[in-house]
C-alpha cells in the first residue's frame, strides 16, 4: 500500500536528525531488528450532507405512474417523471426512510431495483450517496428540464422476505415505496400527479381526491388530482378483484377488499357497530381534521400484518373471517377503533419530534407514550361503547396488557420512556427473552397511565371531569382544520392542568420516567376493578388462542407455545427457564404422553399443590432431553374482577365502578358498555 505523503516526510525528518552510529560487529550480529511504528489511519472526511429540506416550492409536479397489473409476481412497475428547474446539473432523489406511524427508518429499499434515469433519449449517469444509500445523484446535461426515473417495486411473495402487500387477488399500495421525491424541499412543498394501473376486473378505494372510489373501467388507469407528497404518501390504496363499500355516516366509508368474494357477506346489522363509532368518535372529540375518511380494510390471510394510521384513512388487515364470524373473531377488531383515533391523536395533533419536513430527517419517538399510549387507552373505550368488541372481551385485554407488566423482570432496569426507543433499536424483531429486554411497552403500559389519570381527574373532580374532557379540548380543538398541530409534553400537562391542578408533572415522571415505577394497576383499582388470576383464559386470550392454536403459559410455566408445541417465548427466571427450556425447543411428550395442549394443561392443572414437577420430553435441534419443571401453582390466566361495594340497601345506591361509567356508551345505539 502506498504511505501518505505526510508519512514519507516524517521518515525523512527522522533520518535527517538522528546520526546513525557505527554498529559492532557483534551488535550486527546479535542486536534485533527494530519494530516499526504501528500503522494509523487518519479520518476521511465524510462527503458532503445532503440538502436540508427547505419549506420552499419545488418547481414543477412530478407524474408518478405505477402499473400494478402484474399481480402474479408482485411487481409494482414505476415511471416517474421529475421536472427541474433551468440550469441544473446535479439532481439528488431520495428513497423515503423514516416513515409516519413506523416510528423508526423502515424504507423498503432492498426492494427498489431495476433504477435507471433518463432525459429525452438519454441515459443519465447516478451515483448512490456512499453515507445515505437511500440517496441517489444524478448528473444531468445541460438544458434538462425533466427527468424519467423506471424502477420496479418488488412486493416480497413469502413472509420471510417482508410484507407482502399483493397478491392475486388484491393489494395495499403505500406510494412511499413507490416513488423518489426531491432532496431539499418540505414534502408538503412537492406536488405529485399519481396515477395507478390495475388488473382487470380490479377497483380500488383510497383517500385521495378526484377519482371515483371503488369503481373504475377494468384494467384502467385510475387518475387522481394533483396533490403534495406528503398528502399522498399519507393516502395508501386498496384494490382487489372482491370489493365492496359501506357508507357509515358523517363522510365516513368501511372500504372491504377480501380473499374471496364470500367474505364480503354478512348481515347488514354488522355494519352498526362500525356507524356507532364514528359517532362516538365524533362526541367523544368534538371537531375533527378531516372531509371525508376511509376505513381501508383487508379481509385476507396473504395480505401481510398492518394497522397504520393515516390522517383522512385507515390501513387495516384483518383475519379473513373478522366480520363474517362476529362472535368468534371478537378479539381481532380493535385496530379499527385504534386507527380511528389517529386521525386526531398522531396526525392532526403530533408530538414535536414525530413531525418531519421530509421523510430523511430523524423522528424523536420520547412521546409514543401518549401517541400510541393514549391511542390505545382509547381503542378499548371506543370498542365497548360501540360493541366493536364486547364489555368482556375490552376487560380481558386489559387485564392480559396489565398481568404482562405485573410480572415482567424488565421494568426494573427500563423505564417506559426508554421504550419509545424500540422501533428504532429493535426494528420488531423477535427478542430471546422480551420480558427481561421489554419492548414497545408504550402502547399497553402507557395506556394503564392513561386509565389512572381519567381516574384522578374523576376522583379529583367529583366525576365532574374525565379524559373524554382532556380528548375534546385538546385533540378536537380547530375543528375543521386539515394540517397539523405539533405538542410538547408540557403541552400535555398544561392540558390536564386546566381540568385539574395536579402535580401533573410528577405524575409522570413516577410512571414514565423512572425504572422500576410502581405496577400500572392503579388506574384498574381506583375504576372499581382488581386484578385476579383463574385456571381458566379471560375471553380475549381464549378467543385468540383459539384461532392461532397457540398455548399461552406465561403466569404458569412461563411460556408460550406455538401450534406445534414449539416455545416462542420464555419467561425470563420463570419456572421453565428456570428448568433450562428456552425459546426454539420444541414439546414432544408431556410425562410420557404425546404432546397436545389439552395434555399439558391438564398435567399443569393435576400437579396444582403437589410437589412431583412436570417431566417435558423436549427436542433442541437433533437433541432430545427429558426436563424436569418445577411448578405446582396450577394455571393462571389473568381477568380483571369488579370489587363489591356495599349499598345502603336501597336500589342503586352502590356506586357504579369508575371504569364501568369509562366504558359506557355516550350516544343513542351504542354497546352502552356492554
């Protein structure tokens, strides 16, 4: 390797000035060598930063258009032509990165291949930007006034390869993964023509302006009206083969695209849970922040997971049945009461460090605790009043969310907040024990802080005020108003302030801040409820453990078992790790009999009081063991119980629990809590 020049003057400097004495034969002979110095690279520079974002207009409207026609491969063909302006010689496009409600920089961009730019008939050189590989620079010749960038989106066809987001018989087109955007501009600065091309046969719904929803030509090019980037990627479309829309009231639509045409059949009575909830929606926040809104709901088992909030829609997949079979699919639907709520607390109303000017700078996430927590908080409430869900099912969630935190090691050494940081640290992905690493506990822990504050500013108010106070001056104030409105946490103190002076600030900073804060079961028990353990699941775990024939053990054994007796997940210090069963074992035999949940919950429930362990035939690999656990406290799964307050005799007199007067319905045709 050549020295850098600054080395090869040092040597000289040293040769220079220091003489060299004459050496003895002997000292030739003998002395060794002497070592040179340690090689030490010197720091590059790094090259120059892309352009900060600018809340500028950008010249020109970009026509985005993507033929999603090619259903068979999952391939999203994209041409994209960018104006510039006069005179310009380098043109750098960004890959979108930190996406709205992911929290974290989860740009697909593995999945952009085919690149290639052109202007007019000339094939542009582009380099990708060696610090942001999202980036790409593009050299331009003189007088272009427009550039055509050709990609192909790839829609991962396994799981194990990403979201799938088409398939054959629909699709869930996020126009972030679709399109390159300006460097250097706000995206509301950018304005875009899109357009979509579908198989034929297909429609499609989405919230965006000017086409004509749910319908189109077979196989047409469907047009949308000139929009800025930022209302389109927060404008996601469904389309599929089997589809159909239900007006719900308010400008407000459920938008079904489905597996099989079948799905789409149920009784129209279905449908009022879905009105009751944009009307309590609308009671529960006063104003609102948009025109019209769309539930875009897929009702498919090979569309990939998603519940994602948008500002004028949701973008919801749901297990195929959900609505064809009520009763049983009854834990699946509170995402829909979730998203809903979005709407106004994380888009209208956004912490200060979630809003970007673009989709390149960072997100500060310390807030997801009211964002999702609060949202959460609020996805049980609205699913009660509206009996999106039953009373039960909301009340066995709860009790599963709390009973989590009750028993989890992780609290001791991570505060909540620090959770806000695990979308970008942990990106979702599986842990080897999360109740020792925690993981995005803002959502359910938060929404506990969120119950026991509507019980402080009930208690402290004579019942005069609760949340649905703090929700209608703060999250409904500028009815009307489309944009966005950023908050601070100060912001969410001073809101509380005015309903209840209260060492507000304290209050968080015991819950949210500190490790080892006191068990989120305050807000439970001051509502009237406790919690309590049986040997048998609450609703909302039996009905889930039901459709995934998953085995849940975590307040027993202290696992979790997939339906193939495979251990997902391990109790960090529970009886089963304890015993050296750890996640990726799989159970072949409980005492000598063939594994089956039925067999080892009845093996569980038989050694209550004894003191014989549990023999668990395991396989690790090639290997087979045989382990002895020691647990003899029989099942526990966790429900939540109301605590029996005396009366005075009299009809009535005993007060209704706290968080029975929460669940109730607030308008005409509600679930009324039940």
């Amino acid at each position: 390797m050549r020295l850098p020049l600054c080395a090869v003057l040092a040597s000289l400097v040293l040769t220079v000035a220091v003489p060299v004495a004459p050496a003895s034969a002997a000292s030739a002979q003998v002395g060794p060598l002497a070592a040179p110095p340690p090689s030490r690279p010197v720091a590059t520079p790094l090259p120059p930063a892309l352009p900060a974002p600018q809340d500028v207009p950008y010249p020109g409207a970009i026509a985005l258009d993507v033929d999603a026609s090619a259903t068979g491969t999952g391939v999203y063909r994209v041409t994209e032509t960018i104006p510039v302006a006069p005179g310009t010689t380098t043109l750098t496009l960004l890959y979108p990165r930190w996406l709205p409600g992911n929290h974290a920089p989860r740009g697909p961009l593995a999945e952009l291949v085919g690149l290639s730019f052109t202007a007019g008939d000339a094939m542009l050189e582009w380099t990708r930007d060696p610090v942001e590989p999202n980036a790409f620079h593009i050299t331009l010749p003189p007088a272009t006034r427009e550039v055509v960038a050709r990609f192909v989106h790839t829609s991962p066809l396994r799981d194990v390869e990403g979201r799938i987001s088409m398939t054959r018989q629909l699709l869930d087109l996020q126009w972030e993964k679709m399109s390159l955007y300006p460097a250097g501009y706000y995206v509301r600065q950018v304005r875009v023509r899109p357009s979509l091309t579908l198989p034929t046969g297909w429609a499609a719904f989405t919230a965006l302006d000017g086409a004509r929803q749910g319908s189109g030509q077979a196989g047409a090019r469907l047009a949308w009206s000139e929009t800025d980037y930022e209302t389109l990627v927060d404008s996601p479309v469904m389309a599929g083969a089997f589809i159909r829309r239900h007006p719900l009231g308010d400008g407000v639509f459920l938008d079904l695209v489905a597996d099989r045409p079948e799905l789409l059949n149920f009784p129209a009575a279905r449908l009022e849970p879905f009105a009751a909830l944009v009307r309590e929606g609308r009671a529960l926040f006063g104003g609102r922040h948009f025109d019209h809104y769309d539930f875009l709901v897929a009702l498919s088992e090979r569309l990939g997971d998603i519940g994602l909030e948008h500002h004028r829609s949701t973008e919801i997949q749901l297990e195929p049945t959900a609505l064809a079979d009520w009763a049983a699919m009854d834990w699946d639907r509170n995402v829909l009461p979730h998203e809903y709520v979005h709407s106004w607390n994380g888009k209208f109303l956004r912490p200060e460090g979630l809003w970007t000017p673009d989709y390149q700078t960072p997100m500060q996430d310390r807030l997801l605790w009211v964002y999702e927590g609060q949202t959460k908080f609020w996805g049980w409430v609205l699913a009660a009043r509206t009996g999106i869900q039953t009373r039960e099912t909301v009340l066995g969630a709860i009790a599963t969310d709390a009973a989590a935190l009750v028993e989890q090691p992780g609290r001791a050494w991570r505060s909540l907040e620090d959770t806000t940081y695990d979308p970008v640290i942990a990106a979702r992905k599986p842990k080897p024990f999360p109740s020792l690493a925690r993981g995005e506990d803002y959502y359910s822990e938060g929404a506990l802080v969120w119950l026991e504050v509507d019980q402080t500013l009930r208690e402290g108010t004579g019942g005069k005020r609760g949340l649905d106070d703090f929700a209608r001056a703060f999250f409904g104030q500028r009815d009307g108003d489309l944009g966005v409105v950023t908050y601070t946490r100060a912001d969410v103190i001073a809101g509380l302030q005015a309903l209840l002076p209260y060492d507000w600030a304290g209050f968080f900073h015991d819950r949210i801040d500190r490790p080892g804060a006191p068990s989120p079961l305050a807000g439970i028990e001051r509502g009237g409820y406790r919690l309590v353990w049986k040997d048998e699941p609450n609703p909302y775990d039996r009905a889930r453990m039901a459709y995934s024939k998953a085995l849940l053990l975590t307040h027993s054994l202290g696992l979790s078992l997939d339906r193939e007796g495979r251990v997902a997940a391990a109790v960090w210090d529970g009886p089963a790790m304890k015993a050296g069963i750890v996640p990726g074992m799989q159970v072949m035999a409980v005492n000598g009999t063939a594994y089956a949940p039925d067999v080892l919950t009845r093996a569980i429930a038989a050694a209550r009081g004894g003191t014989a362990p549990l023999q668990l035939q395991v396989r690790r690999d090639d290997t087979f063991a045989t382990i002895d656990v020691a647990w003899q406290g029989g099942l526990r799964y966790p429900w939540l119980e109301p605590v029996v307050v005396a009366g005075d005799g009299k009809a009535g007199s005993a007060p209704e629990p706290g968080l029975d007067r929460l669940l109730a319905a607030r308008t005409t045709g509600g679930a009324r809590g039940k």
